[in-house]
C-alpha cells in the first residue's frame, strides 16, 4: 500500500520570532500547518512583542532523553524485587545491549515499578537527532530478549507498557522526563503591553492563575496548565515532520506569569516535547525545506539540531499562548479576532 | 496573511471496515493522513477482521455537545450562589440567548463550580454539524454579556475558563461530556483472532488490564486507558479537515476486552471526540471529497452527518487498537512489522 | 467480636473562631483530636485572626449529597444505552424505591458511564444529618434489585464501582459532588497580616499560586491545590465521630488567595466533605458531648445540623491553613515552631 | 495548651494474619481503631483465609525513603539549571549537611522540576525508624540554608513545595517514592475461595478489573485502583500512632488479582506507606503497648522495626481489601454483612 494522495494542511511561516540562549539565538520565522488559520495571527502578534525585547525569548533545554517501558511477569513481588537488584549491578551490560544494536541509542537510565507480581522497566535512552521511537522500541525489543535470557523467574509481557509513556496524558513523562524539556521566558515591558497587547501584567497573571492553573485543576488536568499549547505544537509538528500524536503529552505543560513592577515575566515550559530532525516523515520535501530553512539541517554535534528545534518549537508556543491569554482579558476580543481573521483568510 | 504553501501529509484509504448500528452501517474505506505509514497497515489489519464478523464494529454514539466554559468574579461565594440560583431560574432565558445568536447553536444544560470567589460556567450546547468550538464561543461570549447585565455582584473574568475543556487533557469532559461519545465493540470468533492475529482472546485481555489499565494508572493517567487512539484520531481528523490539535482530549479513551470462551469481546469507548463535518477547514477540496466518499455530506437531520463521522473515526480507532495490542502480545513482532514496513513504503 | 480497647488520641478544643453565612453565625471552640499537637497552635493562631475581623470567617454551603455508583454489565452498549433511557424515563419510579426503603434517603439525581458493555450508575441522594454511606448503599442495593428486575439486558456487576467514589481520590467528586460542598473566605486586614501572621498578602498569594497550585500540578495532583487539609480535617472528624478514611476524598479542595491592596482575601473551598451529625460513631460520648458542645444537635430542619457541622469544619480547615502559609513564606518559621511546640507539649 | 481529653477511638485485635516474606515471617494479630466496626470482622475474614495457605500473605518492601521538596526562585531557568548543575556536582557536600544535622537521617538522592524561573528541589532520605517528617523538614531547612549561602542566583520560595508531597493525592509519589512501598501477595485455593468467600477468582479478578481499575479510571482517579486501602490503613495509624493524615497518599495503592486456573492470585501494592515506630505519637501507653505486640520495638538495626511495621500494615490492607471485593460479586451482601454487625456491636 502505497500512498496515492495528500491532505494538505495550510501552511505559514510567521515571524520572525527573536530567541536566545544556550541552544540557539537569532530571529527566525517559523512554520505552523493547520487547519486554523487564526493561529497564525496570535502566533504572529506574541513574536512581535519577542522583537520589540532586547533578550527576546529566553529558551533552555532542560533535559533531552526518550524512553519506552516493557511490562515482565515475575513469579512473585520479591523475583521482581531480585531481577531489579541484578539489572543494577548489571547496567553496564544493559547499555552495552543498546549501543550494539544502534549507532544512536544510548542507554542512561532505567527506572522500575513493581506492582504485584508484574515488573515495569522503563528506559531511557539518548536517540541523537532523531524523536527516536523507533529506536526506543528496538532497544526495549533487545533488552527484553537479554534480560529473559539471563534473569530468571521472569516472563515476557509487553514490549510497550504504557509507563514510557507515548502519546497518552500521564503524569510520568512530566516527573521522569521523556522528549526534551524545554522552558521558555520572556519579559515585556509595560508599555509593550499596554499598547500591543491592550492589557497589563498584573491581568494576564491573574488570569494565569485562575484559568491555567485553577481552572485546570477543577477539570481534572493532570500536569498540565496552559491554554492552547497544542494548537501550536501541532501545527509546527506538521510543518516539521513530527509525529503529530506527540501533541498529546508535548502539550503537558505549564505557562507561569508574574506582574513585575508593570512589567510582564512570562514562561511556558514544556516538560515533555517529543521532537526530532530526522527519522520518520523527515524525508518529505517540504519537511527538508523547513528544517533547513531553520538551521536544523547544519552539520552539529548529534542531539543539537533536535534540542535546536525543540527551543525553536517551544518559543512558538510561548508567543501564541501569551496572545492568547491577553486577548482573554479582553470582553469579546478573542470572538471578534476570530470572525475578522476567518472572514480575510477564506 | 494568506497561506502560500501546503504541509502534504501521506494520505491513504484504507478498508473496508463493516460497521453497524443505529447510526451508520455498511462497509468503508477511511482516511489517514500521517507521516507513520505503518499505521495504514495496523489499521487494515483491524479492518479486515471486522469484515470477517457478521455484525462487524457496532458502534454507539452515547451523546453529543459542545462545550465552552466561563469564569466570573464574584463579590464572595454566597453571591456567586445566589447568581447559579438566578441563572437556574432564568435558564430559558439563557437558552434563547444563545439561540438568538445562532441558527445551530442551542444551549442544552449548564454546569457551575465555585472556588472562593471566582464561579465557573459550563455551558454545554449541541451545534448541528459542526464541531462547534466558535459557536459555543460565541454563545459564551454573548451569555458573558448578559449575565454581566443582569446579574448583580459579577465581573467578567475569561470567556475560556479551562474547565471547557479543549485541547487540554482533563477528567471533566469524560465525566459532563464534550463532542461525541462514541462506543465501538466487536467480537472475534477463536479462530479468526488466532489466525489473523496470532494470538488468543485471553492473551489480547490480560495485556489490557496490564498495560492499558494497571499500566496507565502506574503512569499516573486521566481518564484514560488505551495504547494508541491517537494515532488513529490525527491521521483520521487530518484527513477530513478536523482540528487536530482536538486528539489531546479525543484520545483519552478506554480499550476493554473480555475472553468469552476464546472469543474475543474489544471494545474502543471515546468519550470526548470532537468532531464535524461543516465549518474551518472543511472547505479544502481533498476534506470535502473525504467526507463526500464518507457519505457525511448527504441530507440529513442536523447532527446527523458529524455523529455518522464520528463513528466511523471510532471504528477506525478500533481497528488500530486491536491490531497493536495483539501484536503486543507477541514479542518482537511490533517492531518486525515497523521494520518491514518502513522499508516497502519508502 | 467487641472491642475491649480505645485508641486514646489526644483532643484539645481550639479557639474562639468566628463564622458568619447563611448556615452558621457565632463563635465557636473547634475540638481537634491528632498525635500531631503542633496543629492546635496552627488553627489557634488562625482562629485569632478571625476574631480580629467584623465578618470573620463567611462559611457558604453550596451542595449537600451522597452519592454510591453500581455497575451493570449489558449485553452491548446499545443495551446499556436503552436501559439508561428506560431509567430516566421511570426516574420516578426509582425515586419511589429509595423512599420506600429509607425515611431519610431521598434519590435526587442519576449519572451514567458506558464503557464496552459496561453501565455504571451513579445514585445521587440527600440523606439528611446523616454521612450517607448506609443509606446510599442501601438504596443502591434496592435499585439495582428493581433494575434488573425490570429492564432487560442487565447483570449484576457489583453494588460499588469506584464511580462514587467513595474514600479514593478522584476527579468525579469535585465535579459532580459528594458530600457537602463549602466554601470558606475571610479578608485580613494588612496589619494583621503583618503582625500576627509575620508576612504581607501579597506573599501568602504568591507562595499560594506556586506551592499550592503549580506544585501541586507538578506533582500530579488531582482536583486539589492546598497544603494540608488532611491535618484539620483528620483532627476534627476523630473528634466527631466521623468516618476518619473519608479525608481521602475530604482533602480534595483548593486554596486560593488574593493580594487586595495589601489586604488578605483567603479562601478555602472543600468540594467534597463528607460528613453527619448521627449515624455510625456518632455514639459515643465525647463524640455526642463534642457534637452539643457545637450546637449541631439541636432540632433542626433534617441536613441542616450538618451542614453546620461541615461549615465549622471547614473554617478549622481555613484556620490551620492560612496559619501553615504564612508562617512558610518565611525561611526557618515552620521548623522552630515545631520544635518549641512539640517540647512544650510533652 | 495541654490536650485535657481524648477522643476514644474503638479499637479490636483482629487475627491472626499469617506473614512470610524478607521483612517478617510468623502470625499476628493487628491492631484496627475505628468507629465503623464492621471492619474488623472484614478483616478478620481476610485474615482467616490467610492461615488456610502455607505460604499466608508474603510481604515485599520494594522500597523506603522520606521526602520533602523546596521551592527556589531563580533568576531565570538558565540559572536554575546551573544551579542543578552546581548541586549534583556538589552532591557529597549536601549529604554532609544533612548528616551533621541529624543522627538519622541520611540524603540518597534528589530531584528537581524546573518551571519558568522556579526550581521545586525534592530530597529524599532515610530516616532510620521514624516515619521522618519533622526530620526531612529539618534537613530541607538546613539545606535551603546552604544553597541559598553557595549557589548564585536563588531566592527562599518555600520549604516545602507541594512536590514533596504529604498527605494530597498526586502521582509523585507512587513514581519517585515516598514512605515504605509494599507488595503483599496471597495465593487462595479454589476450594477456599468458594467455601470461604462464596465466590470465585474469576468474579473477583473481573470486578477488580472492572471496578478498582476501569471505575477508578472512569472517575479520573490518579495512580490507584483499589476498593477500600484508606479503612484499613486508617484503623492501624489510629492503633500504631501514625500522622492518620498520611492515609491520603498511603491509600493510593493497586489491587491486582489473577484467575490462576481456579486459584485466586490476589494482591496488594502500596507504595506510599507513610509509617515509623519512634516519633511524634508512639509515646502513648496504647501505642507502645501496640509496637511491641506487634514486635516492632525489638533491638534491629535503624528502619527495620518501621519496615516491618508496614509490611504488617500493608498485610492488613490485603485482608480487608479482599473481604470487601468478594462480598462485592455477591448482590446484597456487602448490606447484610453491614446490618447484621452494626446491631452485633452496639
């Protein structure tokens, strides 16, 4: 089965958005695909505001890993108990198992649950530039295959757990880490706001507050607090190639807003962002262009131009979650952006 | 800001999948747009053993609505109590707001939460064909208006409160519901899941319960219990012009299985699948035709062509569901399969 | 079996706390029973500060119900799904077979979840100064009788199905209620704060929105945000007689705070408090003593000496909250005080 | 303020439970404070089958450490990231600081969240017998106190963050571990099962799948699936002199149970069993008196007597948690068992 056709999701590129620090500085557009076309106007007007700071937004990359958990049958609790004591003293072999069956995969944790007589392995694996699905599955695949061969008492159960975990809500990827873990901040200054945002600190933090962190809270979100993440993430997925789903946990995360003095401290941070520059969908002509076209194609040590991408990705949302939070501060601004932006685009 | 480009995802028709019950039946080819080809494969495999079965996929749309939330600041609670007293006695009144606003739009129930000062409004609506998220905007915005107006002792706080809740993962649309509620169930006979899929019904159940219940919960999952729906739901969404960043709460989901004598009873339930097939993006030309060949552009009661969408979209999520969680079951066979196919679909 | 042994936990009454609102107007010794003694102090130099203000602490109940969920296994979810129209049909009639087998019980709403095959209903019931557990299970036991008795294509599945839920934490109390709902609110002048409490309004808030609410989401919590609910309400449920487990659930609320021109807003809202003034415990004489001693003994309207029982519970919980927040926006406050506390008290 | 009273709290010896496994090997009885009595016999049930089985309930503890997380706030995320960087570098040197503060307790490890500019810090210790509150507490006060004197670029937030986290419901704790975790395990003859529970292991396994498991997930229940763990746990804290209030974490646990052809394979985890035999409470005549009934007060090296302590808890939980279930599958008896000891006891 081949594929004979294409959904085409409309494409933009916005900009340009200005970024520093450790991973990556510098103004760039960038692309979103949906379906929404609004989004390109709130993202378009929060970069803006990134231009008109001298930092701009600030994104450092807090951690970069991928995993995958396998579920084992034990005989009992205390054969688990045993097998996870021999899996320690046994780590070296176990990365050993992963770097033999991948040039990228390194293994550089292991964290386990034992719940009756069942075993959940998690692992966690450096994947170089790709998202490294794949290349998690493959490992787990392998270490299943050795740890049964050599552990006794144990049992095979599933090479995916659903501890890892991909693509459904949890709260595991936010605590143990799964994707790049990615903050980003901004700090705008009163007058910026007032006149471009047509509101001030003090309303969009408590805002902040009372919708993205106890409004979520009374719905039941479970590590997450924010308004519209996944509109961004998955439009930039799209345009880069991503495994959209990933929109799912990658949208898993915290938007934090202080008044200060007038002017406005601003973050999204975004614990769980499943991103890569290669693998998987990267082969599309359109995906090369865009990746290229925002420096992620450059000759860099293996992880950098993932991690370079995943700030890129992370600053996006950041502009299009604060146009979205000062338009809800407003009494019908955010209907009536809609109804003038639906009716230019169409 | 006009688009000048396309993101082309890799669209391919796959089926057929018999499907009966009171909203739609007979057989389809659905949609799936996505960069992961394997999946078309994974969902073929599900399809052909719902043809294999006399009843196929039945599938049940328990309910339907919209919903949109808002928050006001009240002088204290009891004036926020007094107003739900107000707005509960004045509910018709709301009602004709809403339909005064709107030719699709009618309001059907309201829910509240008080904390400390603050009161949260729910309001859920139905919304014909439409998925309705700027319907229900625009009736929250209107409701906002009015409610200020008359209501003594209440200030606007957000047209969107997070208790909604859209694109954020949450345990409050399973419990008061938001777009389509959808059941699909089917049973294999003994030897079809043993021949087709390779395994048995006591395998398939027992994983369920280990990796998608026991295992989530482990992960510390929200209302959900599932391995992949959201593979399923982007590439079908994506395919018939849906907002796809609306898979982070349409794949909290719940997988449930049964052995009945080597019979295998599975059944997908997604409770909050928004979903339609009027308003954005269902003008580009690849979703209309998907939804023409669909047969959800035909004459029908209001309503009726979006949940006759949304079982299909269930039954396909059905399809990939199954097909992973049997080849689960059997170690190293999930990743020969992505192996294989990676290499024959590029 | 008859106990032939107590546990002697140690109780002191703790106050004059002063309380306002439609429930309870007075000022009130608040009796505590714990091994934790410190957290006398703690509510005590709450309760002074309620004194210090005109309103006091403005206690509003906003919801008062029992609830228990049976399951019900159908033949298929179409089964389920016209068998929950049959009971909303005959609602009535369900309503008749709880009052027939109960004087205080009273049916005053249905939720229902289908998943697969699976019917879940969850009874909603007042129960008068009752908790509620008995009677709810014993109207739960008389409807699922009637049930299947009556409406075709249902099995008994079990009496209790974790939908209502009882003693685990959960999102579905907050959201459709259980128990009593309260809000509890007073405003501190800034002197006050500033003197008794040793820190400045806008700190409690700004330590309240990063501790309570986005360390709480950080954590994976759920349907909670505050520090230490479980402490008061533990202590004051031993005092009455109250299902002690039942804080599982009971210390689900949120705390929220508000900077008002260096005045202190401070709220504490317990969605889900289960709580009576007779029923299982309530026997026993400090506990009958201690019930008096509140004035929720007296003849009253049947509900409303507990709901004035819940009122005074949850403005101890106001007290022992604010005193624990305050006194953690400063570095080293919390240690000292347990350390001189826990001497003097020995 | 000196306690002048007690609440008298029922308490029975309920037993024996016969135990094996690493921690504790023999019979006891237990001891259960309650004002809900029918619990004793629920347990007492349990109990009794375990001495029908050679190997009674086995007991594993996986793991024991306590926490508490601070809050920092930083310049911005770059410097909370060096600042993490500083800290692990420095690692030894945090160890020395919580050594030389307490003979007992002992830093193992540390984790940290950063969330725009805030870095939430949890520390993890043994802390010998005591249940280690105070003592975290104590050594997270000193050790904010030497970071804040060495690391550039922080400020005081709060000496305990929410991400600790005691006594609020989270996921925090069942994946990075806080008090004891234990598995306690049981295998029950088919004759047992059905002679002395009326039922089978195939009912009980469905309903723990259906009602722990897809009931708790239904109700947006996080990282638990069990019936009724907070009852028992609550009873033996009461009777042990715990912090009862640590049942709200305690009582997030998983029951998971097997139809193993006939045999019953049923068991208990908890992982957040917050419990020590010295420290605030044990003082008591009735609680010492306890502790060395059960053994807990013999001369062991640091941790083991708390250790036991839970895997006899924990123990407990399996007795009452299996009781109830099987009652479950039976329509009407969990209400006669209730009548029928509530009019006994009184």
């Amino acid at each position: 089965m081949i594929e004979d056709e294409y959904a085409a999701v409309p494409l933009a590129w916005v900009g340009p958005i200005r970024l520093t620090g450790g991973t990556v500085t510098g103004e760039f557009d960038v692309p979103l695909a949906t379906f929404e076309t609004p989004l390109w106007h709130s993202v378009r007007r929060g970069a803006r505001l990134s231009t008109l700071t001298e930092r701009g937004i600030a994104a450092t990359v807090v951690d970069d890993r991928m995993t995958r958990s396998i579920l084992l049958e034990a005989d009992d609790a205390a054969t688990a108990l045993a097998a996870v004591g021999r899996l320690r003293d046994r780590f070296d072999e176990l990365r050993d198992v992963v770097t033999a069956g991948s040039r990228h995969a390194h293994l550089i944790d292991m964290h386990h649950r034992i719940t009756g007589n069942l075993l959940y392995l998690r692992f966690e694996c450096t994947t170089g530039d790709a998202a490294g699905h794949n290349m998690t599955t493959q490992a787990a695949d392998q270490l299943t295959a050795w740890i049964l061969a050599r552990i006794p008492g144990l049992r095979y159960g599933s090479v995916s757990a659903n501890y890892c975990t991909d693509k459904k809500t949890s709260a595991v990827n936010g605590i143990l880490g799964r994707g790049k873990n990615v903050v980003t901040e901004i700090t705008v200054g009163r007058e910026a706001v007032e006149q471009r945002l047509h509101t001030t600190a003090d309303r969009i933090a408590t805002l902040n507050t009372r919708k993205n962190l106890l409004g979520t809270v009374l719905a039941g979100g479970i590590g997450t607090a924010n308004a519209h993440y996944a509109n961004m993430l998955l439009g930039f997925y799209l345009a880069t190639g991503q495994d959209g789903a990933n929109i799912v946990e990658g949208s898993q995360g915290i938007t934090y807003a202080e008044n200060r003095d007038g002017d406005l401290y601003f973050s999204c941070t975004l614990p769980n962002l499943v991103i890569g520059t290669i693998g998987n969908g990267k082969q599309h002509p359109h995906v090369e262009s865009a990746l290229s076209r925002l420096g992620c194609r450059d000759e860099r040590p293996p992880g950098e131009n993932s991690r370079r991408l995943a700030a890129i990705a992370a600053a996006t949302v950041l502009c299009g979650e604060l146009s979205l939070l000062a338009a809800q501060t407003n009494p019908g601004e955010l209907m009536r952006a809609h109804t003038r932006l639906e009716r230019t685009t169409r």
